[in-house]
C-alpha cells in the first residue's frame, strides 16, 4: 500500500471516528432529568355559596421604610421601597349563611321575605402583572431587607382593601346581590320580593 493510501484510509478513519463520537457522546454528556409525579395531596375541601355583588379595580402606591440604627445607635439609616400597587377587590354575600328562618312565604305564596346576610369583601388581591417596585433604596449603612418587598405587597393588599372600603364596596354589593336574587326569584313564580339584611352583630 502506497504512501498516499494508507493516509487516505487514516482520514477515513478518522473521519469515522468522529461521526461516531459526535452520536454517542450527547448521550454521555447530556442531563438526564427524571422528574417523578408525587401523589397530589387535598389540603381542605369546601362547598361555596357566594354571589359575588360587585368588584372594584383599585391603585395604590406604597411607601414603606425599614428604619435601622446603627454604629451603636449613634447614626439612622434605613431601607425603604416603593411599590406601585394594582389590584382587584371583590364584594359579595355568603348565600351560605342562610337559615330556613330567613325566608318567609305569603300564606297566598305570592310574596317572598328574604333576609340576607350582610355583604363582605371576599378577597383583596393584587394584580401581579400590574404590580412592580418602583424603587428601592438602601443607605450606605444599613442592612437590606430581603423580605421588604414582601411586607409592603402585604401592606398593599390591606390598603387596597380599605381603599375599597371607604368608597362604599359593600353597599354597592349588597344593592347588586339584592336585584339578582330578586330577579331570580320572582322567576319562580313570586309577584313580591322582598330583600332585607341582617343587623349587624
């Protein structure tokens, strides 16, 4: 065999070589994963009966300041942040709470007297899509609060609650659960229906 073949036959080989590292070797290096599915676990299970009346969408921005002292309380530092807060708050009456006495029939069974439960706010939550840090700032001496951010989402949500709140939520919830029963149940056959809440406790 000549000179030139036998270095053909190497390049071949080579050649060979390589194409066959390059399929095995993925194999050898690549990441296996092996993600395995536990047994789902139902914490707690309960039946609702709530006619949401009314959902309000509500901004707020949040200014909260973690105040540190230090150098043996000789000098104020502080880690502060400001949120801009987006949310939705939602209002409503727990049909649940009802009780057979709460509803009472004309002797002719044309007139129907419901006595509702009085409306609350069901949930305050914050629209995380629309909800972002503005700003954060920590002076040269303090420590930064990790759970900062977490505290003012916390602060957040109360306030877009009460923000909710004084505008009058849970009127307006109550007036709207009060015309969809109403309908609802005139659809039954009632001429008159009439809507109460209870007296707060």
């Amino acid at each position: 065999m000549t000179q030139a073949a036998r270095s053909w036959l190497f390049g071949l080989l080579l050649l060979g070589a390589g194409v066959a590292l390059g399929n095995v070797a993925p194999r050898w290096w690549a990441r296996v994963e092996d993600v395995r599915r536990r047994p789902d676990v139902i914490a707690q299970v309960r039946e609702l009966a709530r006619l949401e009346g009314v959902s309000y969408h509500v901004e707020r921005v949040v200014d909260l300041k973690d105040e540190q002292r230090q150098l043996f309380g000789l000098v104020s530092a502080g880690d502060s942040i400001l949120l801009v807060a987006s949310g939705d708050v939602v209002a409503g009456v727990d049909l649940g709470k009802l009780s057979p006495g709460d509803i009472s029939v004309s002797a002719d069974g044309s007139s129907v007297t419901l006595r509702l439960p009085r409306a609350e706010v069901f949930s305050a939550r914050l629209d995380n899509a629309h909800t972002y840090v503005h700003s954060r700032k920590t002076d040269l001496l303090a420590q930064r609060r990790e759970s900062l951010e977490t505290r003012a989402r916390q602060a957040a949500e109360q306030t877009l609650r009460t923000a909710a709140e004084d505008a009058g939520i849970v009127r307006r919830a109550e007036d709207s659960v009060a015309r969809t029963v109403r309908s609802l149940v005139r659809s039954l056959g009632f001429q008159t229906v009439n809507i109460d809440f209870r007296e707060p406790a």
